[in-house]
C-alpha cells in the first residue's frame, strides 16, 4: 500500500503540466525535423527555453513560532507533511559525534506522544501511514506521507513524535548497535573511504563537516544525551512545515494549531559553522590510503565558494563545461572517450550557505593509469584557467541549466521544499529565478575570469585511495606524498 501511494504521489499535477510542456514543444520540432534531413542529427537541432511559472504557496506562522506553507493539489486523496528543523550534527558535543544522528533515529523508532513504539508502529500499519524522522548534519528532517481521511490520527502520531519522543531505552540501545556495526563495516568500500578521507583533508577532521563518529564517541552516549539534546536543539519557532496535497488550508490551519499549538517556544540554535583558514603551499597535498582494490579511486580539488558568492553562477557553468555535465564535459571527452583512462569520470562543485563549499574532479581508474588521469586532470584545469570557452560551450551549458530550471517544480512538495530550503538558508524565495537571469546574461569572459580565480592548482589535494606499494611512485610527481593509515574499526 505504501508504494502504491508513493507511485500514485509521483504522478501529479505538476509532473503532467511540465511534460505537458516538454511535449508540446518537442513533438512540432520532430515532426518538422523528419522532413529535413540536415536536421535529422540530433546533435543539430534546437529547441526553445521551457518557461515555467511556479504556483505561489501560502505561509503562515503560529503563534508560537512554527511556519507553516501551504500548497493545495486535490488529484489525489493524499497530504504529504515535510518539516524541517533548525538542529543538527554540527552541535555533537567533540567527545560524542553521532549524538545527533541518534536522536533523530530514536526520535522514530523510540515511541512519543504517550504512545510506545510498537503502538506507533501499529497505529500507523492499520492506516498506511509513513513517518520518517533524521537529523543530518545542518538540519532535522521529518515527514509524514498519509491518506486525506486519516490525516487527523497520522498528524497526531507526526507530531507527538517530534515533540516529546519517549526515547525507549532498547530503541536507544538498538539504534547505538546499528550505528556501530555501520561504523565497522565502512571502510570495506573503497568510494566512502575516498569521499570521507577527502573530505577531512580539505576541512580538518575535527570540522562539523568532516569528523565523523566512531565505536568509542557511539558507546559514550546514553538515553539521556538524546533526551537532553532533543530539549535544548528542537523547538516549535525552529520548525517550518510543508504541507501538500487534498486539504483545505482553513481546517488544516485549524488541525494544525491543535497539534502544535501548544508547544512553548525556546532558544533556537544559530546555524554558525566557521570557515577553513585558508594556507598557501607551493605543491599541491597528496596523500594516499592503502587499499586492496582493482582500481585506483581519485579525488583531486579544493575548498571552494558558498552560494550566495557573485562568481557562483560563473563558476557552475565552468563545472559543468569541465566536468560536471557527463557526455558532452570535457573531462568525459578526454580522459574516458579518447584516453580511454576510466569508466567513470567527472567533476562536482557542491555549495551551500552554511559551511565553505567544495569543488573536486573524481575518477576510477586501473593502477597503472593514475598517474596520467591526474596529469589529465590538472591539465584541463588548467585550460579553463587560460583559455575562453566555445560559444558552443557555453551554449550548451546555458541550455542545460535553463531548460533543468523546470525540475526543481515538478511537484507540489518540491515547489514547497524548495521554499523551506531558501528560508531556512536565509535566500531570497526568488532566489532561483535570479540564477536563472545570471545564466542567461553570463559571458565567456566571466567563466575564465572565475576560473582563473577559483580553480586554483596551488591549493589543490590530491587523494588515492588503491594498491598502496605501487602509489607512492605514482603520485610522487605531484607533491609530497604521505599515507593516510587508516585506524582498525572493531
């Protein structure tokens, strides 16, 4: 029943409107190209940008502090509740990281509202409903997926959960048990040691954004950590709610007053997470992790701006040109379609606006071709930095990123997401549209500039994670290269 009504969800309004759209524009271009034989080459032909007005959700606060945005969608008997909440792993006491994650868990599993588990589990299995609750690193998150008529008992559920969770002592002790077998079992994968090795290389390994928990901070935790932790983080004016599907906003304002109402507000944590000092080196950082693996798996990049930055438009469409974009990137196009040097190959720029963000090309590649995938790498970085894109390029890149402006709105919870994400990052809720502009204005000339600025080859690192013998020698052109030992999980 539950994937019945996540698949019947999928299938809204807003997903038929813009393939409605796509349709609409694509079927008169074809029709038009099949009599035309110049333009029987996919790679030819145009189409027009998608435009796209999204509709306006209502917001409205409690007195109490919750915000709440409303967006009506009658097609289907369905409400989906998101919330957000202003916690997270960021504020894990530095002798027990993981604290956080664990009362998010338990916050689900644990029972609340004066029910137990098993009865939440119960209640929620005669009807149907999903309750998901987690804290992440800079937030909490939790949902509630529910048929319209039973939309008063699973908000009741919804909201007992979030607001006095019982925290049972064996869900506490389950969910510490699954944390630790979890901790034990991650370095078997070679791609979660690259990604999480890289990341406390770039940041430190004792940053909120790169530390990570082990056996010793899980065992520190007790019941009363998670209790503690949920009084002093979460509290009704942090929360913002999202609500849609087949309601009416007056009666839900009203259920929602019964069920949150009551709530006192607190001290909200402020989401502060200081930035990296940054340190020149006349070399770049690398560094390699021993690993019996077939295939060398790389990162190679740098910190790198936040989202609100003015070169960030500049510098995504530089990603995307580079890396970022698969097939048509440059790097996909040298290093595996002519080079023949990985199967998977790309690069990212991962932004926000609470902590520095990070730009990085990544590759998987057999031993012997380490060395020359990373030459590869540095030298189209390079190329960015000295040279003008194609009009070709940036066209293409243009294209891609306007016509994919459609797909942050193709449903009534991602319009509502997409608000309670700029909020909560303190954006503009038109914050999008502005890209969007920026795109469509940007030059060449700005794409070398913020290139030349942020891709910076004295400020890289290098990591390796593969057959550690032959590495050293591999990467010993790069820089000094020293050995990541990994400490024994157990």
């Amino acid at each position: 029943m539950r994937n019945v009504k996540r698949k019947a969800r999928n299938v809204s309004r807003w997903s038929f409107v813009l393939c409605s759209m796509i349709m609409a524009i694509t079927v008169p271009v074809l029709a038009a190209c099949a009599g035309n034989p110049a333009l029987s080459d996919p790679r030819q032909m145009t189409f027009p940008s998608v435009e796209f007005t999204p509709p306006e959700p209502d917001r409205v606060v409690l007195e109490n502090g919750v915000t709440v945005y409303f967006l009506e969608d009658h097609e289907l008997p369905l409400i989906s509740i998101t919330a957000t909440m202003r916690t997270g792993s960021w504020l894990d006491p530095a002798e027990k990281i993981g604290l956080a994650s664990l009362t998010g868990s338990v916050m689900r599993t644990g029972g609340g509202g004066g029910l137990s588990s098993k009865q939440v589990d119960e209640e929620l299995e005669q009807f149907a409903g999903d309750v998901n609750i987690s804290i992440g690193r800079q937030s909490g998150s939790a949902s509630l997926d529910v048929l319209s008529k039973d939309l008063k008992r699973g908000l009741q559920i919804f909201a007992g959960l979030i607001q006095t969770p019982s925290f049972e002592p064996a869900r506490v002790d389950l969910a510490k048990l699954q944390a630790i077998e979890g901790i034990r079992r991650r370095q078997d994968n070679p791609g979660s040691i690259v990604g999480r090795e890289f990341m406390k290389l770039l940041y430190g390994a004792d940053h909120p954004t790169a530390r990570e928990s082990d056996i010793t901070s899980i065992n520190r935790i007790t019941r009363d950590d998670l209790v503690a932790f949920h009084r002093k983080t979460i509290h009704p004016n942090g929360l913002m709610l999202g609500v849609t599907g087949d309601f009416d906003k007056s009666a839900m304002l009203i259920l929602l007053q019964e069920v949150f109402g009551g709530w006192k507000k607190g001290e909200v944590p402020v989401l502060a997470i200081a930035d990296v000092p940054q340190v020149k080196t006349a070399k770049p950082v690398v560094r390699f992790v021993s690993k019996d693996t077939s295939q060398t798996h790389l990162r190679i990049g740098q910190l790198s701006i936040k989202e609100n930055d003015p070169d960030y438009v500049a510098l995504a469409i530089a990603n995307d040109i580079l890396g970022g974009s698969s097939f048509r990137s440059r790097l996909f196009n040298d290093v595996r379609t002519r080079q023949g040097l990985a199967y998977s190959v790309g690069s990212r720029l991962n932004t926000g606006m609470h902590d520095q963000g990070v730009w990085l090309m990544r590759a998987e590649t057999k031993l012997p071709s380490t060395q020359e995938v990373i030459t590869r790498f540095v030298a189209n970085m390079e190329r960015m930095r000295v040279e003008l894109v194609t009009d070709n390029e940036l066209a293409e890149a243009k294209e891609a990123y306007v016509n994919s402006f459609v797909f942050s709105f193709a449903s009534s919870s991602a319009i509502v997401g997409r608000l309670m994400t700029l909020e909560y990052d303190g954006l503009p809720k038109d914050f999008l549209q502005q890209l969007r502009a920026r795109v469509i204005a940007l030059k060449k000339e700005d794409i070398l500039a913020a290139a030349k600025k942020h891709f910076d080859p004295e400020r890289l690192t290098i990591l390796a994670v593969g057959s550690g013998e032959a590495l050293p020698k591999l990467l010993s052109g790069f820089g000094d290269v020293k050995e990541i030992k990994l400490a024994p999980e157990s």
